[in-house]
C-alpha cells in the first residue's frame, strides 16, 4: 500500500536540484531553491529551501534549511528554520536544532535536540551554544588554577 502522506512529503517542487546516488560530492553544497539528495555528501549542504535526504543517502558535515526530510544518515549538526522530520529508517548523528520536530518511531537520534536555533555563520561564532560552552569551560578552567590534572579530570566543576 503506497503511503500518499510519504509521497506528498517528498515532493520538491520544479528547478529544484537532485544528486542521484550515483553520485558522490566531496565539498559543500550551497543552493537557494530546494534539493534531494540520493548519493553521498562529504561537506556541508545549505539552501533556503526544502532539503530530502533519500534511503539511499549519507551526509557527512552540517545541513541548514528550511524544512528537511531524513530518510538516510546524516553525520553532522542540522539546523532547520522551520520543520524536520525524520523518518522511522533515518539516522542522524549530531544535534538537532529546528523550530518544528517530527520523529517517527524507530529513527536514530544520536545527539541534542534544541527548538528555534538559528543557523550558526562560520564567520560568526559569538552567538551559538558551542562558543558559550567554551567560554564556560575556559572559566571554569581559569578557576581551578592550581589544582592537579588528576582533580580536574574527575571534577564537574
């Protein structure tokens, strides 16, 4: 039985691009209209619009978009404006930070999830999370001073 719901998800709408999977990228994809990805992709993959990633397909490095649909392996953080949803034969390895989540059961999941976090600026690394987590253990570092290696590794604090 053909399930329309799927059907109508993976629709990209025309002049929109497609890797076939036959067909491997070795750096990043940077597009302004909607995309499919069958194949395989080393680097990070960015468009304003909707993005699939097929069955058959794995990325290695970041995706930011506006809606995503994951059906394959996606090896890197995703940054979605408005909708992801990751279907029950997906994997994704990395965090998870879209205005609107949808997880069938079944769907690996290795990493944080967060709601409404824009898409971090490779030039602009001030305002993400990663940045304040190191300035945070830089601080903490600083803090410790004078305490053994042993301590600080076992430590919290």
């Amino acid at each position: 039985m053909i399930n329309v719901r799927h059907i109508f998800r993976n629709i990209i709408v025309p002049g929109a691009f497609r890797i076939p999977a036959t067909v491997s990228v070795n750096g990043s994809i940077d597009a302004s209209v909607s995309g499919r990805i069958d194949g395989n992709v080393r680097g990070d993959v960015k468009t304003s619009g909707k993005l699939v990633v097929s069955e058959t397909a794995s990325i290695r490095g970041h995706i930011y978009a506006a809606d995503l649909v994951v059906h394959g392996k996606v090896y890197g953080d995703v940054y979605i404006t408005n909708k992801a949803h990751i279907s029950n034969k997906a994997l994704v390895k990395g965090d998870v930070n879209a205005m609107v989540l949808e997880i069938e059961e079944g769907a690996v999941v290795e990493g944080a999830i967060r709601k409404n976090v824009q898409p971090v600026l490779k030039t602009d690394l001030s305002h993400t999370p990663v940045a304040e987590e190191i300035k945070v253990s830089a601080a903490v570092d600083a803090e410790t001073g004078g305490q053994e290696e042993e301590e600080k590794n076992t430590s919290w604090f």
